[in-house]
C-alpha cells in the first residue's frame, strides 16, 4: 500500500522532532562553535564557510548572517561561502580537480585567526575534508556540522556538530537549525559591543 501526502507528512514531521530534540546534547559543542566565531570576528578575522549542494546553500545563508544581519541591526562581520563563484570553483575544479576547491581558496583568503566553518550531511565529500585538512594545516580553527558517523570528516575540526540519522532532508533541516543558533548566540554578544 502507497503511503498518502498526509502519512508522509506526518512521518517527517515525527522524524523532524525526534531529530530536533536529539541536538539538545549538541549543547556544549554549541556554545564551543559560537566561542571560536565570536572570538575570531572581535579580533576582525572572517569565517571561511564551505559545503555542496543543499549544504552550500546552508553556507551562503549562515555568511548572510553575519555579513548582514541575523535578527537585530548591528555592524557586518566577514564572512565568505567558498561554495559562490562559479568562475573560481569551475577554473579550480577544472585545473586542480573538485576535491581541491575549497581548500585552494582557503590557501588563497585565509589569514591567521580565521575560521573554517565546513558543512556535510554525509561526511564523505573530500572537497569538504580537503577544506578541514587545509585549515587544520594553516593552524586555523575548525569547525564541522556532520551527518551520520560523520564519516571521513569526523574528528578533523576543533569543534564537531554531529548529526546522526539516516535521513538527508533531517539531517540537512538540523544543520540550518544548528546555523541558525549559533548565529542567535553571536548575535546576542556582537550586539552588545
């Protein structure tokens, strides 16, 4: 029998809960995450923020944040997706292979103080390992939102939001949500100077 629009629905909105309501032990890597952030962007560092697809998108919305705004009128800090520019993706993709897009721009923009902020449901995209491993090698601070294990990603970054499930769309869903709080608790402080 074929699940109707509102068995799905209610599914998903039953995974979507059970996955939200697993990040609350996510707590002290949260308060971690926004820890780096803040006290790279009041030393005028920028945040270096990558991911693929769904995740990249996630990335250009989490540096609108910061760059513009989030909820309350205050100064812009730096914050660059590497996942935008099609010309610089496509030349590096095209002359150094995918894998190596984010980190060669990591190589090209990062200064000390930075910090990598790398996003991946699966935790197997090697652009995004590549791009923890350069940061790692400049001595940056790290940061990854996984999925699942975290696969090949794991244990890389300084700071590690975890999402485990088996779900894509659940996992990705967290992610923004995770985003979105960090970017409350910053602002939050950011505001305040």
């Amino acid at each position: 029998m074929q699940n109707t629009s509102a068995d799905i629905l209610k599914n998903a909105i039953a995974d979507a809960a059970a996955t939200l309501n697993s990040l609350e032990k996510l707590e002290p890597s949260v308060t971690r995450a926004a820890e780096v952030i803040l006290a790279a962007l009041r030393e005028g560092k920028k945040l270096l923020v990558c991911g693929n697809g769904g995740s990249a998108a996630d990335a250009a919305d989490f540096c609108t944040e910061f760059a513009c705004r989030f909820e309350k009128d205050r100064r812009p800090y730096p914050a660059l997706n590497l996942s935008q520019g099609g010309s610089l993706l496509t030349a590096t993709a095209n002359d150094y292979g995918f894998d190596e897009v984010f980190a060669r721009q990591i190589a090209a923009f990062a200064q000390t103080g930075d910090v990598v902020i790398a996003i991946t449901t699966s935790g197997k995209s090697r652009n995004v390992q590549r791009a923890l491993n350069e940061g790692k090698a400049r001595q940056l601070k790290t940061i990854a939102l996984l999925g699942r294990d975290g696969g090949p990603c794991a244990n890389i970054a300084d700071v590690e939001l975890l999402v485990a499930g088996k779900s894509t769309a659940r996992i990705q869903e967290a992610h923004k949500f995770l985003l979105h709080v960090i970017c409350q608790v910053c602002e939050a402080e950011l505001a305040s100077r």
